[in-house]
C-alpha cells in the first residue's frame, strides 16, 4: 500500500480517536484521566477533550488531502511528543499516576512516531 494512503488512513483513524478522548477516559480512567471522578469533574479534563475533539475533526478532514495540510500534521507529532514527554515527568509527581505511562503517554508517543514515519521517511510526501 502506498505510504500516502497508510498517511490518510492513519491521520483519519487517529483522528476519530482524538474525538473520542471523554469515552475513553469513562472507560479507562487511570490512564487518561488525570483527576477523580467522572470526567466532567474537571474543568481542565474538559478543555483536553475539546481540544482534542476539535483537533481529531480537523486530521479527518486532512485525510483527505495530507499534502495540503502539512503544517497540522508536523503540529500533531511535535504537541504529540511534547505533550506525553510531560505527562511522563508528571506521572512521577505526587498522586497515583502511574497507569499513565501505560495509557495517554504511549498513545501520544505513538501518535507521533506513526504519523512522523508516514509522513517524513522514504522520498517526497506527495508520492499518491
């Protein structure tokens, strides 16, 4: 399969993901919420998901065309990379974050190695 179509594919599932952040943390709270209670307990949780849900609508929307929208894309893998490398630390911190670095952390970790392999390795991005 052409690195352009595992590009569009990737970039449409992760962000159907990234619209799903608020299920997912009902689901599996200790490695994606970072608070007690249901998700609507923190204003900041609820900001992530808005965020986030406004960030997975636009990288379906640039499945379609991944060329055009290059400079989301390199925003997705660097915020990706900087947002778990603080996660991480973070975990260590006071309170019981651990589950963490099994959760949110490798998720965004791979968020950004996938979509950096797809979109910088081999020739020119635009090889449809």
């Amino acid at each position: 399969m052409p690195r352009m179509k595992l590009l569009q594919i990737a970039l449409f599932v992760f962000g159907v993901v990234f619209c799903l952040v608020y299920p997912i943390a009902i689901v599996w709270p200790s490695g994606w919420a970072w608070h007690e209670g249901p998700p609507t307990a923190s204003y900041y949780f609820m900001m992530i998901v808005g965020i986030y849900a406004t960030l997975g609508i636009f990288l379906i929307r640039a499945s379609r065309d991944p060329v055009a929208h290059r400079s989301l894309i390199d925003f997705t893998i660097w915020s990706s990379v900087v947002h778990a490398l603080i996660m991480a630390v973070q975990s260590y911190g006071p309170g019981e974050h651990m589950g963490h670095l099994l959760g949110d952390v490798p998720a965004l970790l791979l968020v950004a190695a996938v979509l950096g392999g797809l979109t910088y390795s081999g020739g020119p991005t635009d090889d449809r």
